[in-house]
C-alpha cells in the first residue's frame, strides 16, 4: 500500500502541488491527507468532477504547472465534456493528472450501481483517447508510475489518468480533526420527517447514507416503503427524478430526500423546478455540511444560506430547521405555502457504522416503486 504522505511528495517532485475534485471512498485516506496536511489555496473540493477539471485549467493556465484532479469513476460523465472540450490536446492542450477510484472493477464486488460503470472504464478511457494505467499499489513501483504519468502528460500537453483500485492507499498519519456538534443526527432527523411527512407521499431520496437510513427505517419500523425511489448512483439527480415524477402525479405530495452535497453538485436544478413549480413538490436538504459517503470531507455549503438560496432561485418557501421537535410544524408551513417548497435540516455529520444496505436490487425497487404509484 502507498502511504499518502509519499504520494503527494512524490507528485511535488514532479511540479505537482495543486489538488482539487470530488471525494470518493477508494481515494478517502489521499483525500483526508491531503485535507489536514495542505492549505486551502492548494486543495479545492469542487461542486462537482468537471468542474475540477476548469480549475485545474484554470491553474495551469496561470502557473504553468499540471494539478491533480480526483474523483470516483461514477463522476467520470460529468469530467468527459471539460477534459475532451477543453484539456484535449486537440483544443487547448492542458496537461494534468487525473486519479480516478475504480469502483466496480471487474472480480471485485460492488454495489450495483457501480458494477457496468467499473466494467466499461476502460473502454470508456480508451474511446476518449485518454492515456491511462492503473496505479500500482507498491510505493516504489508507483513512484516510478507517476513519474511516467506526468512526463506523458507534459510531453503530449494531455490530461493522463491513474485508475486506483481498492486497497490502493494506506491509513494517512495526520487527519482533520473532527468537531462537536450539538445538532441531530441525519438519521434522527429523517425518522422525524417521514413521521411528519406521513404515509401517502411519494419520497425519492439522494444517493448515499440517506437512502440506506431511509431502508433502514422502512424495515425496523415496518412501514410501506413501495412509494420511496432510493437514488441508488447519479448524485445530484435525485431532485430531478422527483421533479420528473410530480409533473405525473397531480394527487400526492413529492418529496425528494436531498443532501448539501448533492445540492451543490446540480445547483441549476432548482431554477428549473421552481420554474415548472409543480404545486405538490417539496424539496428536504439534509445539510451536515460533509460528503458524508466517501470519507466525511467537507462541501462547500457552510458559504450558502440554502433558505435564501432556494427562494432567490423562485420557490414559494423555504426555511430552515435545527431541532427535530420544529419539524412537525416546519412540514405544515411548507405544505400551506404549496410547492416547490424547500426545508433546509441541519444535521451533525457521521452515521451508524453498523447502517445496513437496501436488499432489493434496483429493478425489483423500480419495479415495486411504479406498481405503488400505478
């Protein structure tokens, strides 16, 4: 295993100073590292993957110097359009390193939303035109790997990938230190908004901890879960399906299960809700102000009043709650007001590490999910 000190030691040697993507679980001890042992100006957690890419351009263009960009394969659709329109060497020619963890790799067991992604990214990389290896996980092998990776990347002015595996990186000696905090819990939060919310709302809710609290509660309390749609991948898209589903479905409420991540990730689409402003449209933001799934590395949320955020983008309300005994109360305000209504919650970070996993596969949920609705 690579000890993150030495990596990115090793990537200064090679001109390489400057970090910035989105965090992703394979990455999550070189993502903690790289958050306790460098300053702000020289790591940027980005709204979302190809957005790192226009910094790292962005970087390049001033410095002259290639950055490093990290993310997990299931953001590598957002990265395709920046790094082929962009940093190809056919248009601009931007030279920078990109690490990608390989979620689904094909032989190791993953979740399901992962498994096509993992098996077609190879494919994906080598229809893109894209130079790439797989990093290997011996320190003195994958020095001599990156030192190769760069020089491509340099010589052919090109983007050049790092595919890391699991198990790759080792526990990082120094890691940001975690804060107390007085707020809820995400999953307290979410049992008090379902019992508010009630039995006859349709809820499609974010990728991550959230869905799988959301089946966790579902399950102990013996509750219809047929009219939840769990999110298993495509973070940030949640509010989208749920904007989808409550154009259709004129005779329920349609809340859709949000995080601040995934907020951030897709900002625009609350422009676009609140300009098909469906009446029956609720929108719950679960802000711990950390991307929660992959490591607990902060977003870029606590610069953001969500509330403020959300009627400037043309929601008829939207107000925001730190105490789950308001909830109730909270619920009938936003339901009085009409949609697209939002309710910011703010949680504390962090999860249950015994926190179980859906056990219906997504076609057997899409399927119970439509019947419900039918």
């Amino acid at each position: 295993m690579i000890q993150p000190e030495r990596f990115v030691s090793d990537c200064a040697d090679q001109g390489i100073t400057f970090y910035t993507g989105v965090p992703d679980s394979l990455l999550k001890h070189l993502n903690a590292y790289i958050l306790a042992a460098l300053p702000r100006d020289r790591h940027v957690i980005a709204a979302n993957e190809g957005a790192a890419v226009g910094i790292a351009i962005g970087h390049y263009l001033r410095t002259g110097h290639p950055a490093a960009v990290y993310l997990q394969n299931s953001g590598f659709g957002n990265l395709v359009n920046p790094l082929l329109s962009l940093a190809d060497p056919d248009v601009y020619g931007i030279p920078m390193l990109v690490l990608i963890g390989w979620r689904g790799q094909p032989g190791i067991k993953d979740e399901p939303q992962h498994v096509k992604q993992g098996r077609v990214m190879a494919a994906l990389l080598d229809a893109a035109e894209v130079p790439w290896t797989v990093l290997p996980k011996d320190p003195d092998k994958a020095s001599r790997c990156l030192k190769d990776a760069v020089g491509v990347a340099t010589s052919r002015a090109c983007p050049y990938v790092l595919l890391v595996e699991s198990g790759t990186f080792a526990e990082p000696s120094h890691r940001p230190a975690e804060l107390a905090s007085v707020l809820p819990s995400r999953e307290e939060a979410l049992t008090a908004l379902v019992e508010a919310v009630g039995d006859q709302a349709v809820i499609v809710s974010t990728t991550g901890m959230l869905s799988r609290e959301l089946f966790e509660y579902r399950s102990l309390s013996g509750t219809d879960s047929g009219r939840d749609f769990l999110t298993v991948g495509g973070m940030g898209h949640a509010s989208s399906i749920a904007l989808g589903v409550a154009l259709n479905e004129p005779d329920r409420e349609v809340w859709c299960f949000d995080g601040d991540g995934a907020l951030l990730m897709h900002m625009g689409s609350l422009a676009v809700i609140a300009d098909y402003a469906p009446p029956n449209y609720l929108h719950a933001v679960f802000n711990n102000g950390v991307h929660d799934s992959v490591g607990g590395q902060p977003t870029s949320i606590g610069t953001v009043d969500v509330a403020a955020l959300a009627r400037a983008a043309g929601y008829r309300h939207a107000t925001s709650v730190t105490d789950v005994a308001s909830l109730p109360e909270a619920v009938c305000e936003l339901r009085g007001r009409g949609g697209p209504g939002l309710l910011e919650l703010r949680v504390r970070p962090g999860h249950r590490p015994d926190l179980g996993r859906p056990t219906r596969s997504p076609q057997e949920a899409k399927r119970a999910f439509m019947s419900a609705l039918a």
